[in-house]
C-alpha cells in the first residue's frame, strides 16, 4: 500500500514538473549563441563590457569607444559535443571608426548543423545550416553616450521534407543599441563603470513554407553593468553582469477545462497570429503562471576579467537560466592573449549538471587589430 502511494505521489510529482516546463520557444535559435571566447569565458556577458571587435553581436553601440580604428575577427565553437561531433558556428565580424566618433561594423555568422541522414526519404543525407549577415553604423552622442542601429538578413535552411511547398525560411530584423561610459575615483584610482542596452532581432516572422505558421525569431532584450577598476599601472579587474529576456510571447499551454480543438483555436489566435511588434509587448505579461514565470524569464549572467598590461587576460563567470525555462546553468573559464598585431582566446564550459549538452563546450577566437598590422608593416618599409 505505501509502495503504491509513493508511486503515486512520484508519478503526480513528475507530471507536474512537466506541466512546469515552459520555455520560451524560437526559431533560428542559432541566433542566441554567443560568438566569441571572450564574452563566453565571462558567463557571456557583453552589454556593457570594454569595446572590443566583438561588440556587433552584445552592443554596436560600444564601437566608436574603441581604441583600435579597425579591427577584424573570426570565432569558431564545436555544439553540442557531447551528442554529436559536426555541429559547429563560426563567426567572421568587423569594424571601422570614422573620425573619432562614429563606426561602421558588420558581420556573418554560419551554422551548421552537419550531415542528417533521413532514412524515411530514400536514404537521403541533407546538411542544414543557418546564416545570417549584418551591418550597422554606431555614433557618439556625447563624449560618454552612444547609439547604434544594426541591419540583419536572416536564412534558415533545416526543413527536413523537400516539398514544392516548403523552401529555406528567410528574415529581417533590426538591432537597436545605446552605450554610457563613466569614470569615478576609488582612493586613489581612476576606475571606469559602463552600462549598455541592446534590443536585437526586431524583425518579421520566419515561415518554411507549406501550412506552417510562421515562428518567431529571437528578439532579445540585453542589459548589462561593467565596473572596471586599475590596481596600477599594470593591472586592472573587471566585473560584468548581463540581464536577458526574449521578447518574444510564451506559447499558450492547455488548460485542464479545455478540448483540443479549443485549444487550438487559442494557439493560433494569440500565439501565431500574433505581429512580432505585438509579441513583444505581449511578452512581459502572457506566462500562464503570472508575475512569478514572467521573473523566470529572465537569464542573468555574471563575468569578470583580470588584465595584465594590456596583453593577458584571465577570465571567468556565470550563466543562469531558470529550470523551468530551458535550465541552462554553467560556470566558464578562459583566457586571451593580445600582441599588437593579432589576440588570441579560448573559454570553455562547466555545466552544474551533467546531461547538460552545453557542457564541455569551447570557443575559439583570432583577432586583428588593422591598426598594429599598418605600424607593422610601415616598419617593414
């Protein structure tokens, strides 16, 4: 009889964490991987972090802040390590400060997701994958304030049936970003504090063609703090922290009263039919579980960086997403090491649970600084 209650009580238990489960759903999902080592071996904050070439995919609107006048980068991360072995992304991004105030920047991101063998459609191998190309322009307002805007083209080739009426997905989306530098003293020390805002992928809805309703895309909301402190002249230490919430509206769950057909009428008329500019407002009040699941939407991550003369850097963080909403929790480490022509970084992944995929995960980043490249070679000639 106890053994039987337990059961019970163990399966009811179960249900209702499944019942609990409710991340918020996207497409192009390769979109929210964060690109670079740098910002991956701080928990992947960024918002608000010195600018760097990486600034295009965290905060456009760091770049005229950049001591470089140009630079250039390409980023590679193997995903999903531990299921298989040929999903990767790479990344290949961009800048060049105008004058003293404003940038020009772009990039491209490839995604794939290796070869996928289709035994239901004659034995037949496809290789999915995803990309997406921008370019933007960032300017200083002020001396301690700026703004950028980013264009984006999106494309998504995973469908798996090759019907006449399905086809690649395609999208456009705009970014929309503003960056504040400070400075106060500490003691004796000059220590510098930032804080950035970035709302990316506001755009249209992507559609695979056929009768499929056409999803979202991954409309985020990026909101960081940095303080950087000098121990001397030397030495320095940064802290970051990032908030993040998908604006995007939480898909409808059925409720106990309703039938099936009801609940389909529902999904399709406050979900699918929803414009994405509506889903955006939409999502700061639609978690069926209230005020509690809508705090549960936000991710939040903490980073921070020792910096040895400019040239070596030591790094870690956090990144925490809430169980009920995809439970993505790792601590990251890594490492850079700048000259000044080219730097390198790495950061890798530690899952606080092991049938986390994420786990193990590594970034790979070479940099150049066109800036050291033309001193270089000046003196060379």
């Amino acid at each position: 009889m106890l053994v039987a209650a337990l059961t019970v009580l163990s399966t009811a238990h179960a249900q209702d964490k499944k019942n609990m489960f409710n991340p918020v759903n996207t497409s192009v999902t390769s979109l929210s991987i964060a690109p670079d080592a740098r910002a991956g071996a701080m928990g992947d904050v960024g918002a608000a972090t010195e600018a760097d070439v990486h600034s295009q995919y965290w905060n456009p609107a760091k770049y005229p802040f950049n001591i470089a006048r140009a630079g250039a980068s390409v980023s590679y991360t193997p995903w999903l390590r531990k299921l298989v072995d040929d999903i990767n992304l790479a990344d290949l991004v961009g800048f060049y400060r105008i004058g003293d105030y404003s940038a020009v920047h772009g990039s491209l991101r490839f995604f794939s997701l290796g070869e996928v063998y289709l035994s239901d459609m004659d034995d037949m191998t496809i290789n999915p994958y995803e990309f997406a190309l921008d370019a933007g322009y960032s300017r200083m307002l002020s001396e301690r304030f700026s703004m950028a805007v980013n264009m984006r083209f999106i494309y998504s080739d995973i469908k798996s049936d090759y019907t006449a009426e399905s086809s690649p997905g395609k999208a456009f989306a705009a970014d929309i970003a503003m960056y504040r530098l400070g400075y106060f003293v500490a003691g004796n020390r000059e220590c510098s504090f930032g804080w950035g805002l970035n709302i990316n992928n506001i755009g249209s809805k992507i559609s695979y063609g056929g009768d499929d309703d056409s999803e979202f895309i991954p409309t985020n909301l990026r909101l960081g703090l940095n303080v950087t402190v000098p121990f001397n002249e030397y030495n320095k230490f940064s802290v970051a922290t990032d908030l993040n919430k998908l604006l995007v509206p939480t898909y409808p769950k059925q409720r106990s009263e309703e039938t099936d057909n009801d609940y389909t009428d529902r999904v399709q008329r406050d979900y699918y039919d929803i414009s994405p500019i509506a889903g955006i407002f939409k999502s700061f009040h639609d978690a069926p579980n209230g005020f509690k699941e809508e705090m549960e939407e936000i991710q939040w991550s903490m980073g921070c960086e020792y910096t040895y003369n400019d040239r070596f850097m030591l790094r870690g963080g956090y990144h925490h997403e809430a169980a009920n909403k995809g439970n993505r929790k790792y601590f990251t480490v890594g490492a850079g090491f700048h000259m000044s022509v080219f730097s390198v970084d790495a950061a890798y992944v530690f899952s606080t649970s092991q049938s986390n995929p994420l786990d193990q995960t590594m970034r790979f980043t070479l940099g150049f600084d066109l800036d050291g490249m033309r001193d270089l070679f000046g003196r060379r000639r």
